[in-house]
C-alpha cells in the first residue's frame, strides 16, 4: 500500500505538470513560481479557475505570496 506521503507527493507532481500544460497554452498565457508554490494565468480565459490557478505546497505558502498573487492575477486581466 501507498503512503499518504507518496500519494500527496505523486499528486503535487501531477499538478505541477498540469499547472506547466495550461500555463503555456495561449500566447498570453504564463506559468511562475514564487517559493513554495507554482501558479499559471492565462488571460485567454480569464474565468476558467483551472487556466488560473495556484499550486501551493502549504496554505502558508499562498499567505506569504498573497499581495504578489493578487497583483499578479490583477494585472494580468
């Protein structure tokens, strides 16, 4: 049997991988990563949560990167 561990690592993995496809599918669309965390805006589609959004490793991740997150995404749209 597979570890809680292992299963969170295989699905961080997985997501980081999605987060790099939808990240890099338009020409306006970018992927960037702040510690602790990597996130994806696609101003193509700017109300599809899955073309933006962030892959934190913990919440304190995206509290710490909160101000630079929302300027980020504000911008962008």
């Amino acid at each position: 049997m597979t570890s809680d561990e292992e299963l969170r690592a295989r699905v961080w993995r997985c997501l980081r991988h999605e987060t790099w496809l939808f990240g890099s599918g338009s020409e306006t669309s970018r992927v960037f990563e702040l510690p602790g965390l990597l996130a994806s805006v696609n101003p193509a589609a700017p109300d599809r949560s899955i073309f933006n959004w962030v892959v934190p490793e913990s919440s304190r991740a995206v509290l710490d990167a909160y101000d630079v997150l929302a300027e980020t995404y504000a911008v962008s749209f």
